[in-house]
C-alpha cells in the first residue's frame, strides 16, 4: 500500500512537472525574441532515463559550448579519469666527453593541452622548462651542436576544424589543436590607445614575441564602446595583423591572441632559456612546420631524458567546461582517434564519438558536429541525445568529477554555450528529490542575448 502511494506521489509530481514545463515553454516559443527562432528543451529522469519532458528533442540545432559536455563524458569513457598526456624530451646524435651534442634536442609532443598553461603549478611555464633543463644537464649536456625541435607530429597538420569561421582563428578561442601545445597556444598583446578615432599601437606582447612583426589596424573607439579588435593568423610570413576598434575607457588595454606554431614556440623558449644559462646551441629553433618548409625531414628520438606529465584527465576537464575552453576539447577529440589507433583528426575523432555512441543507442545524425567544442556554427546535435548522454555519465565512477565542472549559472550546474544567435544549456538539478539531467538550445533568436537568456531561465526555474 505504501509503495503504491509513493509510485503514485511521484507519477503526480512528474505529470504536474511537465505541465509547468509545457506552459513556460510555450510561453517562450510565443515571445517576440523567439518568433523566428527554434526552440528544444529535453528533461530526463537522472537515474532511469525516462523522459519527463520533451519539446522539439529531435531537432538539428547549434549547440554552441554545450558540446563540451559531450566530448568531456566520452573523453572520462574512453580515456579514463586518470589519464595524463605525455610530453618526451630526448636527442639524436651522440654526447662527447667534453658534453658536447653533436644531434638535436627534441620535444615530442603527446597531445597534452596543458603544457605551459598558467592553471596548475606542475604546468607552468618555468616548471616545465626547469625540469627540461635539468634533464639535459644530467645527461651532462653542457653544449648542443644542433638545434632545439618541437615535434607536434603525432596530430594531423589541420590545426583548425572545418567550419570554424576566419575571425576567430587568431583570437585565444579560437587557438588550433597541435601534437605539442605551449601555453595553451596563445599569448597576449598589449595596447596603447590614442584619442578617438586614432591607432591603436601594439606596447609590447606577453611574452615577448621577437619573431612577429605586428602591424595594428585597430582604431580607438569612444567610451563605454567595448573591446572590437581580432587578431588574424600569419599566413606563410611573420606578420600578424590586428583589426577592429578598441574602446578609449577599457581599462585592461590587452587581448589575448592564438599562437599560430606553439611547437616553434616551444622549442623557441627552450633555446633562450638554454642560452641564458650559457649552454650553447648552435642552431636555430625548429618546428614540423619550418622543418617542413625547407624539406627537410623530422629527426626522431634516439635517447628520451624525461617525461612531463599532464594533471589528470579529471581535472583537465574541470578547467574545460568551467572556463569553456575549446583547445582542451579539441586536444580531446583528437587524443580519441591516438587511443583507439585511428588516423589522427578532427573528423576522425568525430567519427570515434559517433561510434561510440552510438553502440549505446544513440544515433550518429543527431550528433552531426564537426568539432569537439561547439564553436564551428555548423555543428547540429538534438537536444534528446545530449540528455541522454548526460544520463548514462550519472552512474560512472567519476561523475562527482564532471559535476564538479560544470558551472553554475542561474543556481544550476549546467554547462552553457553561446554563439551567434545561440544560447544553450545543458546539466543537472534536483525537483522533489529526484535528479534530473536536461538540454535546452535556441537558435535564430533576435535581440538582446541577455535578455533571451534571462527569459530561458524562466523555463528552466521549473525544474527547482
């Protein structure tokens, strides 16, 4: 008798749920903002998958950043929790009595996005360069007659996913994927603004970046007008172009750009600091790309001195989705074809995710994407397939990890996205005391973002 109460309690407190749901959603689809858009919202039970709500759940849709969630729940099922990339350094030829190398000095890269980044203390800069160093003087190496190489070869040579559009490559969001990373492939650029409608100058550059030659487009832009200036990616020379306008009030005055060869730059910082401590190298800096261009072959390693380790795969995710960073994502999706012996890509690591998917039951079609992170506005993914995917990462034993990166907006864990004309979210909340996971996407809204998402916010405050 008391089972049958409690079974029916909670069938009355789904249906009156998907009734709020039903009149909030409504009530958005009816707004002005949303007369040409469209609108999905799928709501899952957590712990048993059964649906509780579904508006549009099998449509199309840009699901913007939102898609982080995926590539991270099948980057802990494929990867594992604790993985951590791996970055070799060794050399080719042969050390004399004296400590002299006559070969190069290569670092292979392994993927890991996190060499250099500034997030943890074991990844910085210094850090990583001291325990480089400190290999290479106890293998008694006190003069290199060669060259410093960053090797990035075990990725493909498309750093950027198709669909991703001309604007954004030069700007930190939209830094390339590369077998070897360095400071999460950006750096940062350094303004002084004039009056208005005058230049901006380029100051200096963080680090300092002596083989640009920066030339700024940028105008100043009256108060309160906000940051407008893109960085656009060296083609074939070293000259890197900065547009758009940048407002006389902001107080920061910086940009933070992609770094186009972060193997280059890598091998670039590792040669200074050589110098710096009075151990010679006689040649210049190399990457694949330069090495490559010249035609010349890319030596390997014939001796490894150390290893650097990445944190593990769970904390590199928490970072992912907290501060929806799509390098990481990127680093991920392609790290997937490397682990299951596929041809290194972004399109072969979308074809891993698929696949594993969609053994699971999930169709391929609804995850058309053609990155890891959500920033091509080509991707489409059904907002019933993200949910379900949310749903089976509940009962994994790293869950607590992948809450634990989802952000919290509107008092909600839940990973948002937005693009142009997008806004999305996607992640979890407890009604009544039970858990459910959800995914809600607009597209093609008009007006405010702000404004729309204060108004998706409305609908989702049914699920408190």
């Amino acid at each position: 008798m008391i089972v049958s109460f409690l079974l029916l309690n909670v069938y009355s407190q789904a249906q009156t749920l998907e009734k709020s749901l039903q009149i909030a959603f409504n009530k958005l689809q009816q707004d002005s903002q949303c007369r040409y858009a469209t609108l999905s919202l799928t709501v899952l039970d957590a712990a048993t998958g059964k649906v509780i709500y579904t508006a549009n759940g099998d449509k199309g849709l840009a699901p913007a950043s939102t898609l982080k969630t995926v590539t991270s729940i099948t980057a802990f099922n494929l990867l594992g929790a604790d993985y951590k990339f791996e970055t070799k350094l060794g050399y080719t030829g042969t050390i004399d009595a004296n400590g002299i190398l006559t070969g190069d000095v290569i670092i292979k890269g392994g993927g890991d996005p996190t060499l250099g980044s500034w997030r943890w203390e074991t990844t910085k800069e210094n850090a990583v360069l001291n325990q480089m160093v400190t290999a290479l003087q106890q293998a008694g190496i006190k003069q290199i007659n060669g060259r410093i190489i960053g090797d990035d070869s075990i990725f493909d040579t498309q750093a950027v996913p198709d669909g991703w559009i001309w604007q954004d490559l030069g700007n930190y969001y939209g830094a390339g994927a590369s077998g070897l990373c360095w400071r999460e492939n950006t750096f940062d650029i350094k303004y002084t603004t004039g009056t208005v409608g005058s230049p901006v100058t380029v100051l200096r550059t963080v680090p300092a970046m002596p083989y640009f030659d920066f030339k700024s487009e940028v105008l100043t832009s009256g108060p309160g007008s906000g940051d407008h200036s893109y960085a656009y990616l060296p083609v074939g020379n070293k000259s890197m172009y900065i547009r758009g306008a940048y407002a006389i009030d902001k107080a920061k005055k910086s940009i933070s750009v992609a770094m186009p060869d972060p193997a280059y730059d890598a091998a670039f910082r590792l040669t200074d600091t050589l110098k710096r401590l009075n151990i010679k190298v006689s040649g210049e800096p190399e990457s694949v790309i330069t090495l490559t261009a010249k035609g010349t072959q890319i030596p390997t390693i014939n001796k490894t001195l150390t290893t650097v380790y990445s944190p593990e795969l769970s904390k590199i995710v928490y970072w992912l989705n907290k501060e929806s960073i799509n390098l990481y994502a990127e680093q991920m999706l392609k790290m997937l074809t490397v682990k299951m012996d596929k041809t290194v890509s972004t399109k072969s690591g979308v074809q891993v995710l698929q696949n594993f998917w969609k053994v699971r039951g999930i169709d391929a079609l609804s995850l058309n994407i053609y990155d890891g992170s959500g920033l091509s506005p080509e991707d489409r993914v059904t907002t019933h397939s993200v949910a379900q995917i949310l749903q089976t990462a509940v009962a994994q034993p790293w869950f607590s990890s992948f809450y634990d990166s989802l952000p919290l907006y509107n008092n909600m864990h839940m990973k948002s996205g937005t693009i142009a004309d997008v806004v999305a979210y996607a992640g979890y909340q407890t009604h009544g005391g039970r858990r459910l996971c959800f995914s809600a996407i607009i597209n093609n809204y008009n007006g405010s973002t702000t404004t729309v998402r204060q108004k998706l916010f409305k609908v989702l405050d049914e699920l408190k």
